[in-house]
C-alpha cells in the first residue's frame, strides 16, 4: 500500500520555491497573511521574490537564526513581519531590520543586547505620512537593564513590552523617554514606578492590577492619553477609578 510523503517539518527557500509559493497563494487569493511559518531558512533571491505582495503579514517565526544580509532584504516588506522564533537577535540583523517601516514582531526574544537595541532603533521613521505606522513588539523580554532601555526609548513607533518583564523604577525611567505609545505589562504599580511613567511624552497603554491612590496620583500627572487594561476586569475598574479621581478627562 502507498502511502504519501509526509511534509518537511522544516523547508530551506530558495527563488524557485518563493515564487511557486507565490503564485499558489494568490491563486487562494491569501494575499493579505504569508504564513511561511515552517520556513527556517532563505536565499537573498527568495526573499526579494517574497517582497512582492500588498501590505499584509508575513510569518516567519521558523526562523531561529537571521542573518544581516536576509534582515535587510526583509526590511522592505511594506508590512507586517513576524520573527518569533529569535531567541537571539545579532548586531547584523538589528541593523537590516532597522529599515523596516511597518510592523515588527521579535516576541521570542528573553533578552537584546545594547548594541543590537541601539541599532534596531537607529532609523527615525519618515515624515512624508506614507509608510504605515511603525511598532516593535518585545513581548517576550526577561530582562532589561538601564542602557538597553535608553537604547530602545530612540524608536520612532510604538514600543510593546509583555508581562514577564520586571521594570524597575530606573529602566522605567530611561523607557519613559520614549516619545510614541508605550504599551507595558505593569500589574503592581509603586509610587516610584508611577512618577517615571509620568515623565513619558508620548500615550500610555497600562496593563495594571489595583492601582493605589498614591501611584494614581502620581500617574496622573502625565500628559498624554493613558488607556489602562488588564487580565482581570475587576482591577482594571478599579485603576480607572483611581486614576479619574486625579485625571477625571480619561
């Protein structure tokens, strides 16, 4: 009895199999999601082939190694690009993925060094309005001290940290500088914590736990819009009401 080849678990690309891929995708017409997820490595030419497509999502997070040249031919996806499956981002691929102008996803990432923050954050975005809005998702960080924080503040987008993050009062004061929406997995929000969110120039979108009146108060002096969220609706009640109480325009 025959039975079929199974699939590759993993598929190296190159320029011929990209545009196969391609054209089998528009034929579905899937256009708007690129799911190369099983894809763990390419060719300069296949990635230039990948780079034909209306803004949309490109998943790559097979990936778990990205070399400099592959970055910064992926840079020009007018999109968004995923590339969880980094553990580890070198100075090279910081440096191509620098160009990119529309949304990037490095959740795998438990740590970034601050040479390789200071150069994924060294392109301003443009001022014409024409390229989509820039985010950076680092949602998977474990660590982050001072300098790498002050790195990572330089982004001209959204910044996105998630929940296995502790901030203490110092990176938060050097991520305070940031000037975009910052988004940030807090749960117990100090006093000291609150007074150097509120130096931040840019939105805020918290997710909190109980929010203290001291913190509330402290927090409410920033100057921008603060949008509070969380797991448990319950606290987030009761944040938002702390917080009215000194901001009663959010």
């Amino acid at each position: 009895m025959r039975t079929r080849n199974a699939r590759p678990k993993t598929i190296e690309m190159d320029a011929v199999l990209a545009a196969n891929y391609q054209r089998s995708m528009r034929r579905c017409r899937k256009g708007r999601y690129v799911s190369l997820s099983r894809v763990t490595s390419m060719t300069p030419e296949a990635a230039r082939v990948l780079l034909d497509w209306d803004n949309g999502f490109m998943d790559l997070d097979g990936f778990t190694e990205l070399p400099g040249d592959i970055a910064a031919v992926l840079a020009d996806f007018p999109g968004s690009l995923l590339f969880n499956g980094l553990n580890f981002l070198t100075d090279e691929a910081a440096a191509g993925l620098a160009e990119h102008l529309g949304h990037l996803s490095l959740n795998g990432l438990h740590m970034i060094s601050t040479s390789a923050a200071r150069l994924l954050t060294s392109r301003p975005a443009p001022t014409d309005g024409q390229s989509r809005g820039r985010m950076l998702r680092l949602e998977g960080l474990r660590h982050l001290d001072v300098s790498t924080a002050r790195a990572l503040a330089n982004y001209d987008g959204e910044l996105i940290f998630g929940h296995q993050i502790d901030l203490s009062p110092a990176v938060l004061a050097a991520i305070a500088k940031h000037t975009g929406l910052l988004t940030l997995w807090i749960g117990a929000l100090s006093k000291d914590r609150a007074e150097a969110l509120a130096r931040h120039a840019g939105d805020l979108h918290l997710f909190l736990g109980p929010l203290t009146d001291d913190a509330a108060e402290a927090l409410a002096k920033h100057g921008g819009n603060i949008k509070i969220g969380t797991v448990w609706p319950h606290d987030c009640l009761e944040a938002n009401t702390a917080l009215k109480k000194y901001r009663p325009d959010l």
